[in-house]
C-alpha cells in the first residue's frame, strides 16, 4: 500500500496505525535517505505500541530499546554497519527472540537480514517534493492501515 505524508505528524501517524497490525516477532526494514522520515515513523510505532517516553535514532548506539507497551520495540540503525556480521555480532538473533518487533532503519545495508516476511517500509520525496513523502508499505500479512 502506499500512502503520502504531509508531515512528521502525520508520519508518526502512519507509524502508529501500522502498530496495531503488529505481533511478537514482526520485523520491520526501513529504507529511504537522510530526511525521509523514518524515525519519526519508529517514532509512531512506539506510541502506538505503547512506549511513553522519548524516541530518538540509535545512530551511534546502534539499537535502541523500547519496553513498557504492548509489545517491546528494538530499533536499530544500519546506516554504520558493514554488513550483516556485525549485526549478528551485536546480538540481532537475540533480539529476534525476545518476542518484540525488530525495526531496522537502513536495512538495505544488510538485505540478507530481511527475508520474505519482513515488513517493508519506503519513504521517499513525494508529489510536493520537500513538503511531502510517499511511503510504501508491503509484505504485511493482516493488512495495512486504511
């Protein structure tokens, strides 16, 4: 499905819809350039989830956890990395099993992470150029936000 934001408001909307969908286990791979919109996305899906507190991107921690909601929320960011060895270095099969959501922001820095099943999700500019984004969101099993 594809969707156009006006907003980082409206983007952490879409995030948080897209929450309701979500169960133990989902994996989220985000892709789109600096400025698109994908922490503010993770931003939507923690509230929606549940999570109070502050979300900020794991740039130079790498993941960022966020626990107390419906189900706990890792949140990574590939853009550092060289490769799917470092992330199986830090732990990403750990993380799998500990019955939350993985969103890996830069995923296209490890594709072989993100096999069939993995929720996918594309910002990029949309139709007002800077104003907007289009954001794509495929491979969700029980549906996509309306």
């Amino acid at each position: 499905m594809e969707y156009v934001s006006h907003s980082e408001r409206e983007t952490e909307e879409l995030g948080a819809e897209l929450s309701r969908h979500l169960r133990a286990g989902n994996v989220i791979a985000f892709r789109g350039g600096l400025g698109m919109g994908k922490t503010a996305f993770v931003r939507g899906l923690a509230r929606g989830l549940g999570y109070p507190g502050r979300v900020t991107s794991p740039t130079f921690t790498i993941v960022n956890e966020y626990e107390g909601g419906r189900l706990p929320l890792f949140h990574f960011d590939l853009y550092r990395l060289n490769g799917a060895g470092e992330l199986w270095d830090l732990g990403w099969d750990e993380y799998r099993e500990r019955g939350g959501v993985c969103a890996a922001e830069w995923s296209e820095q490890a594709p072989e992470l993100f096999p069939e099943g993995t929720i996918r999700v594309t910002l990029e500019r949309g139709p007002d150029g800077d104003t907007s984004r289009r954001i794509t969101i495929t491979d969700l099993e029980e549906g996509v936000p309306s």
